[in-house]
C-alpha cells in the first residue's frame, strides 16, 4: 500500500487524489513526501517511516531509509529583509540516504554517493562520496556498496550474526 500512496502522492495528475494520497502517508506512515519532481525509480526503506522529504528533485535510483528529513535550511536576514539560502536539495541519480540523515538548503548531493546514518549535510557533496557527520566526507570505495544493494543479504543470516554477537556478549559478561 505505501508504494501505491507514494507512486499517487509523487506522480498523480489529480490534486485531490496526491492530497488524499499525501494525507494516508501521513496517517499510516507518518511519512511526508513533497517534491517538485521525484523519479519513479526511488525507493524507500521501511516505508519512509519517520521520513520528511521536501526536495527539488530526487533521481533516478535513489534508496532513502527510514527517519530522513530533506528540505529547506533558508534564514531571514532582518538588515536586508530578505529570505536567503532559499531552495530545497538536488538528489542525484544512485545516491543511498540512511537513517537519520538530514540534507537540507539548496544543495547538491552528487550521484552514486552515501549519506550516512545520522548525517546532517548542509553543503554539496561530490559525485562518488560517503558524507558522515556534519558536512564530512570522503571519496566512496568503488569495491563496496554501503547500506544498499540489489542484491540484499538474506535475513537469516542477520539473526545467525545477531544471535553469535548475543552469545559472545553473554559469555563476556555474564560471569
């Protein structure tokens, strides 16, 4: 159901159908979605949960985990009277955005980069790029996809990680 609100919400002709849509993924999802354009290709994990996106444009590719927020960083400035730093981010194609992380202000996220989990980027990031922390970043390792890949570990083998980090922690500490 949420890709079917998503799918109305981002890319329905009608306005009363992508308000209705808009308001459901809200409701059920907690989940808001504006963008001026937004590929179709874009994908959200754990149904945007927690999610505000409020972008320029977002490209094709794109995977963006749960508790995001994308949007405006914009300031009045009261000696001009002015509204500066206006505009909404760019995401470009195959960019990976993990939980938490926030993008904000008229920026560039370059393509095939990483926004890792909790980032908050206000500046614009190169093309082939991890940005950590606040407003970091380094070149990505071509030899490795970060958070997201096609083709996805199988959940069986998280629990079998889980459970020998849960029994090596036990024979740590319980003593």
């Amino acid at each position: 159901m949420f890709n079917t609100l998503v799918k109305i919400n981002c890319h329905s002709k009608s306005g009363l159908l992508r308000e209705i849509a808009g308001n459901l993924l809200e409701k059920l999802y907690c989940c808001e979605i504006n963008c001026a354009e937004m590929d179709r290709s874009v994908l959200f994990a754990h149904h945007g949960r927690g999610c505000t996106i409020v972008a320029s444009k977002i490209c094709e590719n794109v995977v963006i985990f749960q508790n995001v927020s994308i949007g405006a960083n914009l300031k009045y400035n009261k000696i001009t009277h002015e509204w500066e730093n206006v505009g909404n981010p760019i995401i470009a194609r195959n960019v990976i955005i993990a939980d938490g992380a926030k993008i904000l202000g008229p920026i560039v996220i370059g393509e095939n980069s990483v926004i890792g989990a909790g980032s908050i980027i206000t500046k614009s990031i190169p093309a082939n790029s991890v940005a950590y922390g606040v407003n970091q970043f380094k070149p990505k390792d071509e030899n490795y996809d970060f958070i997201f890949n096609k083709n996805m570990i199988a959940p069986q083998k998280i629990i079998e990680a889980n459970k020998k980090l849960v029994t090596n922690f036990n024979k740590q500490f319980d003593k």
